[in-house]
C-alpha cells in the first residue's frame, strides 16, 4: 500500500509540477528539483535512497532510447562533428580539469579519486536546455548538437569513470585507459547496429499494435546488457540502437504501430525523467545527513561544488570558441566544394555524359554526389555561427545521471559522502542557474530560427516528388472514375489543393478559417456522436469506429494548426 501511495503521489506531484511550470513558462526540470529539494526538509517526507543502478541501469537506457529512435540519423551524422567534440572531448577536457582541481582542493584525494569525481560532473543534461530552446525557437541544427551530445556524453563520461575507478583499486596505465575507451565504442556501435536491425526486422513481423510496442520496451535492454557485459558502453550501444531503429523504422514497421509506440514512448520518457529530477530534490536532505554523520564539513562541499561549478562552465564557454570557429571553416570548405558537386551533378543528369560505367555504379556514384551536395548545402543554409555557439556554451547544464553516477563510487572512497554532496551542488547550481537564464541569452543573442520560406519550399518540393511516384501507380490503373476518386483522397489531390491556396492571396487567412470551421465541425459531430452513445441505439463497436475516425481527424487538423503557429 505504501508503493502504491507513493507512486499516486509521485506521478499526480510531476504531472501538476510539469503543468504548472509550462504555465510560468520554466523548464519543469528546473521546477522539480526545487519542489524536491523542498520537500526534502518536510518530518513528513521519508528520505529517498534510490540506488545508483537502478537509475543508470534501469531508468537510463529507455530514456536514451526514446530520445535516439526521434532523432533523425542524417541530422546526428551531419553534426557528428559538433556532437563528438562536445560529447567526447569537452569530456575529457573536463575531467581532466576537473580532477586536477579537486586535487588541488582536497589535497588528501587521491589522482584516481580526483579524476573519478571529474568524470562524474563532466556529462551535462540537454533536457532543460533542449524544451526551453524549442518554446523560443531555436533552430533544428543547435537542437540537435544539444541532443546528440546528450546522448554520447553519458557513455564518454561513465567510460573514463570506470577506467578512474579501476585506477583507485591498482595501476592503471593511459594505454589500458583508452584501449578500453577504443573498445567500449567500437563494440557498443556493433552491438547497437545489430540489435537495432534484428529488433526492427522481428517486429516487423508482430501484426499486433500492443505487443509491438510492448517488445519495443525491451529493445534498449536487449542492447544494454550484453555491452555492459562484454566491458563495452551499455549506454552508446543503446543510443546506436535508438538512431538504427528510427532509420529503419518508416521501412519495417506499419504507420499504426509507429504512431501507437510514438505516444507510448512519450508518456514513459515523460515520467522517468521527471521522476529522476524529483529524486534528485528529494534526495538533498539524506546527503547533507550523510556528510555530517561521517564527519565532515557540509560548508566545505558546498564551496568546492560552486567553485568546480564555475570551473566547468568557464571550460564549456572557452572549448566552443575553437568549436564554432572549426564550423566555420567548414561551412567555408562547403562554400568551395558547392560548385564542384553541382557540375558533377550537372555532368550525370546528361545522358550519355559518362561512358563506360554501368547502370548500377551510375547509381551509386550519382547517390554520393547528390549526398555531398545537400551536405554542402545543409552546413551553409543552417549555419551555427557565433550567435548559436554563446547558446551552446551556456546550455552546459548537469543533470540527475551525475548524482546517480557520483554514487557508484566505492564505499571505502575518501571522502566519500562530501564528494557526492559536491557532484549535487555543481548538478544544481548549473541547472538552476543556466536554466532559469538560458532564456534571457536566447531572448539576447536574438538568434534567428529555422528559415520557414526554405522550409516550406522543401515540402512542397518533396510533395510534387511523392505525388510523381503516386501517379506512376495510378497510370496503371483501369478504373479511370476509382483512380480519380483516389488521386482527389490522396496525396495527389491535397498537393493540387495546396498549389491553388498558395495563389490565393488571401492563403493564410483561409486557411486559419477553414481550420477553425473544420475543429468546429468535428466539435458538432463528437456530440453527436456521444448524444447518440447515450440514447443507446448504436453498438459499441460502431460507436468506437465512428470515435475512432473523428480522433484521427481532428488530430490531423489539430498538427495543421500547431503548424501554423496559431
């Protein structure tokens, strides 16, 4: 009865703390935190000791899982560059720093030590930064360098945690430090591909929404455990596992199931992560009991956690000058080789222009070329820039996963209970303080958004080619008034619509009225429909199937709305 109560409890506290925050307009982590570390000095409250594992070997791979199949892999692999230095190298950076910090300050630490509580408070939490950058705006590209890093820095980080802490118990050379880190990457990237393709092959296979979704919950685990027992990162092989199966998904998976797993997949995320930052409050009065009963000084942590504070976001805002100026060399280089691969493509749309090759390496060359040019393309359209990089340098957050990680610390490390206490103020204060002022900078730098003029370009660009493919099957239909009938229901008669409302000067208004009258429509027939469940003179089954074809509607036009930022 008591788990029960404290899970009604838990989860009525973060859906009201989350609603509340969207009201005020504040990242709900940040609101969390506050309201646990509040309720962490109630009589009432029980202290929260939930163990370490249980958060990085349980709570952490669905919730990497989730964020990695919604990501798209051309984006992640168009940023990788952005992605690895920020994700592995500031990391290293970092705990190198770091350590050599703590070191300093507690000169009784150990080096192993000192670089093991590095490690931990190196990997930031892109979830603050990532739901305030998309209420203001922010553009796809800084979005998706924020998301990937925090997807491949947890891995970074609980790697050289593992090598520091294998360090404290004996020798440990740098050569056997980055083999292992060689070979964590190299063996999770395999386990991650492998798993994400034979897990997107069998459900292809289960016909069955429910039990397709359900097998999706098991997918991340079924990366995470063999990696982490082969020496590997459990972590980077679920996030491999997440982007290989949001690639292959559109192919191998019915459009039901994807949407079905889709809002299944949010509610979970929505609910360990939230829960996770809660704990994280909750859990600072336990801490603080901790230091004082081993007898060491509350005041002393908390010092040492606001200045490695200060240390960690100087080292971020310093790391993204070279950053952002090695984007812009390459965005430069694009600019060069733009030209290049447009004569190239130029060259290949002419018949005859290349002899000799066959039909299917004609293909293959024709497939790289226009891949490097939309690549080109890409870096000079969605350029970073200097304006982006003070947003990334300041988006450099902590998380819960750092206090998880601060205690899996062995039980006879020194100052064992401060060092926990510290990992908690630098979580802390970075998310309260760049959190609670990410928008002002935002609000400062005036970054521009995504270019809406290119962006609906490109969709109607990608429609006339979809619309093209649908017509060559319908070419060969007989039935000339069924192929109407489909050409006006489909695609093909929403694409000839949309063409005569953009020549409508009057587009945007139209469109804002037809929407509206449209939901209002639907408002009028859901009455209906539930007047008529309440006379009794339909089945249930005519009624779901009549429910059913209104919630799919409305939710179409519901997207269609949002789109429209109205």
């Amino acid at each position: 009865m008591d788990l029960t109560l404290i899970a009604v409890v838990g989860v009525s506290s973060i859906v009201a703390v989350a609603a509340f925050a969207k009201r005020l307009g504040l990242a709900a982590p940040l609101l969390l935190v506050v309201v646990g570390i509040g309720l962490s000095f109630l009589p009432a409250v029980p202290d929260v000791d939930v163990e370490p594992e249980l958060i990085l070997a349980v709570v952490l791979p669905p919730l990497l899982y989730s964020a990695a199949v919604s990501m798209p892999a051309q984006d992640f692999r168009r940023n990788f560059k952005a992605i690895s230095g920020l994700a592995v190298l500031l990391v290293v950076v970092t705990t190198a720093g770091t350590g050599a910090l703590f070191h300093l300050l507690i000169p009784d630490l150990g080096w192993a030590t000192a670089f093991a509580l590095g490690a931990v408070v190196s990997p930031t939490d892109a979830v603050a930064a990532t739901s305030v950058g998309r209420k203001l705006g922010l553009p796809s590209r800084l979005l998706t360098v924020l998301e990937g890093e925090g997807l491949v820095n947890d891995a970074s980080a609980l790697v050289l945690l593992r090598s520091a802490v294998a360090a404290m118990a004996g020798a440990v050379s740098l050569w056997h430090v980055a083999g292992d880190f060689v070979w964590s990457v190299i063996a999770a990237t395999a386990i991650g591909a492998v798993v994400g393709v034979i897990g997107v092959r069998v459900r292809g296979w289960v016909n069955d929404t429910v039990l397709n979704t359900a097998l999706s919950f098991v997918v991340p685990f079924v990366a995470f455990v063999p990696a982490e027992d082969l020496g590997a990162s459990g972590v980077l092989a679920v996030v491999v596992c997440g982007l290989v199966t949001g690639h292959l998904a559109p192919r191998y998976l019915e459009a039901e199931h994807r949407i079905g797993e889709e809002m299944n997949w949010h509610t979970v995320a929505f609910l360990l992560e939230s829960a996770i930052f809660l704990i994280m409050g909750l859990s600072l009065e336990h801490l603080i009991d901790e230091v004082q009963d081993s007898g060491l000084s509350v005041g002393e942590a908390v010092l040492y956690g606001f200045i490695a504070s200060a240390f960690v976001i100087a080292a971020r805002m310093i790391f993204v000058i070279p950053l952002v100026a090695v984007l812009k060399r390459d965005e430069r280089r694009a600019a060069a080789r733009l030209p290049y691969l447009e004569r190239w493509q130029d060259r290949l749309g002419r018949p005859g222009a290349v002899e000799g090759l066959s039909s299917r390496r004609r293909f293959h060359i024709e497939r790289r070329v226009n891949r490097a040019s939309a690549d080109a393309d890409f870096l000079l359209s969605e350029k970073l820039g200097w304006r982006g990089g003070i947003v990334l340098a300041w988006s450099g957050m902590r998380g819960a996963i750092t206090l998880a990680a601060a205690q899996t610390l062995p039980a006879d490390t020194p100052y064992r209970a401060e060092l926990i206490l510290i990992a908690f103020v630098v979580a802390v204060t970075t998310l309260l303080l760049q959190g609670s002022t990410l928008p002002r900078v935002i609000r400062w730098v005036k970054i521009p958004g995504d270019d809406e003029n290119r962006l609906r370009s490109q969709y109607d660009d990608l429609l006339d080619e979809m619309v093209e493919a649908a017509e060559e099957v319908l070419a060969g239909a007989d039935d000339p008034a069924l192929v109407s009938r489909v050409r006006a229901d489909g695609l093909v008669g929403r694409r000839a619509d949309r063409a005569r409302a953009q020549r409508d000067p009057d587009n945007d208004v139209r469109r804002d009225e037809y929407l509206r009258l449209r939901l209002a429509s639907i408002a009028a027939e859901r009455r209906a429909l539930l007047d008529a469940r309440s006379s009794g003179a339909y089945s249930s089954s005519t009624l779901l199937a009549a429910q059913r074809m209104l919630d799919v509607e409305e939710a179409r036009l519901q997207q269609l709305q949002e789109s429209t930022g109205r």
